[in-house]
C-alpha cells in the first residue's frame, strides 16, 4: 500500500478522493486487473457474493448486444474476520481469462476510431494494442468492485440508488416500471423501449455500426448539506480512465443543459415546510445546489458515447500514412447496459467518501462523536 501513495502508479489509476482512498491496476489482456480500496470502516457485513452480485451486471455475454462471456470472479477480495471489515485495505482481483490478443495483431500499428490508441500513444509514447491495455473499457471492473463494497455502506445509512438505461440511440423510455429494469437486456424500466432499441441495434449491427446512449441514476436518502457532491459528474465524467478514453461525453444533475432555456421564475426550486422539515417545493436541481445536497432525490445522467465502429473509409497508422483498416476483436455494438452498473458504482463511492468527509464538517458533530 504505501507503494501506492508514493505515487509509483499514475493518477489516472486513482478512483476517488479523500476519505475513501482507491486505486485501479492491471490491463485487458493481462493476467489480472481489479483494485484496492483504503478507508472502508471495521465492521462492515460483507462476502465475496455481495461483489459478485454487481460484477454480474457490468460482464459480457449477458446478451446479443454484448461480447462474448469472459468470466469476472473476484477471488480472495478482502481481509475479514467473522465476516466483517477490518478496517484495513481491501484488495480486490479479477484473472483475466480467454484473452485473444491474436485478433488485436492487425491494428499493432494504425489507430482505431473512437478509441484511445492515438492519445495514449501521444502521452505515453507506447500503447497496448490487444485490446487498449489500460483504456480498456474492462479497467471498471476494480470500479464496479469497489463500488459493490461503497454500495454496502450506503444501505447501511438508508440511501439507496436506482440506475437504469434511459435511451439508447433515439430510442428513449416513456414509462417506468422499476420491476422491469432486470427483465430486458438493456436495464430499460420500459419494456416497450426495450423492444425498439433491440430492433434499433439490430439495424446497427446490419451496418457494422454502433450506438450510445443515456444512462440515469437517481439516489434518495442523502442528508441535505452533504459536501463534495458535485464531485459526482467528474467521477462519472472521466471513465474508464481519466484524459485517455472516456465512455460518458457528458454528464448531467437534474434538468442539465435544459436549464438555459429556462427561466429563474421556473427553474429556481422553492422552500416549504412539511411535518416539521424543510423540503423543496420542486427538484430542478436535481438534488445538489453549488457542492451540496439539499435533501432531494439526487437526479444523474450519463451521456455515453458510441462503440469503436467497423469504418468504411481509410484511416492513418502511427506513420501517417493511409490505410484500410479493417478491425477485429470483440466489440460491443453498444456499452450502455453494462455501463449502468459502472455508473452507480461511481457515484456509491463518491457519495460514501462525501459522507465520510461531511462527519467531520461541524464542530458540533466531532463534539457528538467523542462524548460519552
């Protein structure tokens, strides 16, 4: 651990923040990637089971629209005693298993698009062809796992998070049904959605195309006052590693970029008091004002961009010259499903750390903590 803190990896391996302290490691066609996890109290309830649960919705091969499976086991994740924290690092692995680097050879000197070859390449004057190495999509599999363990917190202090798929392509819910998010393929809460963006990918895929989307994720339960929050757009923001390759091209918190067709009369969210508490009369905001949370459902959504395409024109090789690039390996004609369980594990993190970092915000608080 103290290897890590002396900066002997890169920033662009650290998750999150202050409190709570994690770090990825590890490449796609590696042996193994996955992460430690710093500043998770002793005595929190947690098995392998409460890991695996959340690797499942992030793996392959859930469906047509996904690649095919590669098994995500976390082994040996954590030091516990009679199944609780200790209060010391977490780590966190996952071997990497059916790698075929052979499909990669073709691209060992030409950019692919919508990638992070050339940027990384530029940065680090290197670049792991099979599969994008440390730009790999996969790296978020040490996210999801420290994000399962942020998530158990968070039940434990009654806040809970709801993250779906909105739209996919132009194919947008206009009904929700919470039961529904696990019984389709692309975690819609809209079954006939669902159904339209499966004929939507089908046309994709015909073309050799791909799709983005918009993931939302929505979390009641927050203590009003809660700082940092706002740390939440650039947790989501920068995935799966920071100024190399982003999956989300924009984040939003409540209304988002609608707002500057609004105005203060409609836009601005009022105070009233019910049963004793001060509640807001709207949620424009999408429950964070400046860096805090006002108590209302806190409103997230990631605009995801599409999949590396199969191309029909001639691309450039690291030489500058022309040529046809012709791209193998394995794709997903779009992310956004498995990205939902990215996103809420993002956002279970940053809000755990804010929670953290908040105990200590009032002297009051401190007072409180330490009296008999």
């Amino acid at each position: 651990i103290p290897e890590f803190n002396k900066g002997s990896y890169t920033n662009e391996s650290v998750i999150i923040r202050k409190k709570i302290r994690g770090y990825t490691w590890g490449e796609s066609h590696g042996k193994a990637i996955g992460a430690v996890l710093d500043g998770c109290p002793a005595g929190l309830s947690l098995c392998e089971e409460d890991i695996q649960v959340f690797l499942d919705r992030r793996k392959p091969g859930q469906s047509r629209y996904t690649t095919a499976v590669r098994k995500e086991i976390c082994g040996d994740p954590f030091r516990s005693f009679e199944g609780k924290t200790t209060g010391t690092p977490i780590s966190l692995l996952i071997r990497n298993t059916d790698q075929r680097s052979r499909d990669y050879g073709n691209i060992a000197y030409s950019y692919r698009p919508g990638h992070a070859d050339y940027t990384f390449d530029q940065k680090y004057g290197f670049r792991d062809y099979r599969g994008g190495g440390r730009s790999s999509g996969r790296e978020t599999i040490g996210r999801v796992a420290a994000g399962a363990i942020a998530s158990k917190i968070l039940e434990e202090l009654g806040i809970s998070i709801c993250t779906y798929t909105r739209s996919i392509g132009p194919v947008e819910i206009a009904s929700f049904n919470k039961e529904e998010i696990h019984q389709n393929a692309f975690y819609m809460p809209d079954a006939q959605a669902a159904v339209k963006a499966g004929e939507y990918l089908e046309e994709c895929m015909k073309n050799q195309d791909s799709a983005g989307g918009v993931i939302e994720c929505r979390i009641t339960g927050t203590p009003a006052g809660l700082g940092r929050a706002s740390r939440l757009t650039s947790s989501v923001l920068f995935l799966p590693r920071p100024d190399v390759h982003r999956c989300s091209q924009g984040c939003e918190i409540g209304d988002g970029i609608a707002v500057t067709s609004s105005n203060g009369s409609t836009d601005n969210d009022g105070f009233t008091v019910k049963d004793g508490e001060i509640i807001k009369t709207s949620n424009h905001a999408g429950g964070i004002m400046e860096e805090s949370v006002t108590g209302s459902e806190i409103i997230l959504r990631a605009h995801i961009k599409p999949t590396i395409h199969q191309p029909a024109a001639a691309d450039r090789n690291k030489d500058k010259e022309p040529l046809s690039l012709e791209i193998h390996g394995r794709h997903d004609p779009v992310i956004v499903p498995r990205a939902v369980v990215v996103v809420e594990s993002m956002a279970a993190i940053t809000l755990a750390d804010a929670l953290f970092v908040n105990m200590s915000s009032q002297m009051d608080k401190v007072r409180d903590f330490y009296r008999k």
